[in-house]
C-alpha cells in the first residue's frame, strides 16, 4: 500500500474573540489612485447637467464631438442612443442634437456629458444655449451648476480645493463605444427605425 502524502494543515490566525484583530493579514493592495482617473472607467455613462453638480469638462477638442444626434424612447433619462447622422430623418420628431464632452465630477466619476442644442430649423432655446456656457466655463476649470431665477443653466466657480482630473488616454472612439454599447443606429434595419416606421412616434 502506497504511504498516503503528508498533509500539513495551516490554521488561519484567527483570533474568535477578535476575528479582525490581524487587519494586515487581509489587506490586499490599496491603491485608489487608479480609480480617481478616467482610466478605471470600463463602460462610460451618458448624462446631462444637473443643478448643484460640480463638473470639469475636457479642454482637449479630440475629446468632445458638437452637433450629434441621439433618440431616447423611453424619455429623458432612460436609454440613450447614438444615431448617426445620415439615419436621422428616419427618425423624425425622435431625434434629438446635441454636444458630447468628456467629463467628471466631483466625486471622480468621469463620464459622457450631454449639452443639448435646438434641433435644426427649430428656434433657439435658453437652456440650450446656457448649456453650452456652462460646458465652455466648465472646461477651464471646476464650476458648480446653477439654475438662475428667470431661467436657463448658470454657475458659480469653485474656490475651494478640488482634484486635478487625470483625464483618460484611451481614444474618443473607445469611450463613445463603451457609452453607447448596443445603442448606435448604424442602419436602416435598425430596430428603432423599424419600430417607428410601424408605430410611430
């Protein structure tokens, strides 16, 4: 019969009065630096201004992409998808133009900024255009939005200490991918473009 191999058995340390007495035992490294970046970002979420955000927007022109188009079928907020540009009349009523920036933040969550603009032929709209102000403020350095009495976006600088973003150096390609995930109409097969040829609007 063959000698069975010698097994050692290693008791964890642990202490049952205090199972969390050994805090090095468990540390694994801790390096949030990486998550303060743009880097750590694996799928970029698309988002408007909001009152009361502090934002930073990329000052870089390869990092925003102006007059765009998106449709949201389930309202504002829900699903948002890029349309490209020759698909849009497919779309009708649908469509909506916009500017996309980098951005983040004051909690170091970086993401695709929405600024909406007036569709094409339709009159200018205060929002639209204050939006626009803001995301140009915004670029130069860290602001806080507002909404002023009598209408439209505004903001304040930042004075105290914020983070200096550590912007991603992954293309504006793969962040757009990563955004819109599953969400470009890229065709006239696409199924919002079916859907509203049968149901309309």
């Amino acid at each position: 019969m063959t000698d069975q191999p010698h097994l050692k058995i290693v008791k964890p340390e642990i202490d049952p009065a205090n199972p969390f007495a050994n805090l090095d035992a468990l540390r694994n490294p801790q390096d949030y630096a990486e998550f303060a970046s743009g880097e750590a970002v694996s799928r970029y979420r698309v988002r408007r201004l909001k009152e009361a955000m502090h934002v930073r927007v990329h000052h870089d022109p390869a990092y925003m992409l102006l007059g765009q188009y998106i449709v949201e079928p389930g309202g504002s907020g829900k699903e948002t998808f890029y349309v490209f540009p020759q698909f849009r009349e497919a779309l009708g009523p649908l469509v909506r133009k916009l500017d996309l920036h980098v951005a983040v933040d004051g909690h170091a969550e970086y993401f695709l900024l929405m600024i909406r603009r007036a569709n094409d032929g339709a009159d200018p709209n205060l929002w639209y255009d204050t939006a626009r102000t803001v995301a140009s403020a915004a670029a130069k350095g860290w602001i806080k939005v507002t909404k002023p009495i009598g209408g439209g976006w505004g903001y304040i600088e930042v004075k105290h200490k914020m983070f200096d973003p550590t912007w991603p150096t992954k293309t504006f390609e793969e962040i757009l991918r990563s955004a819109f995930e599953g969400r470009i109409v890229d065709s006239l097969n696409h199924e919002l473009i079916k859907n509203f040829d049968q149901r309309g609007a």
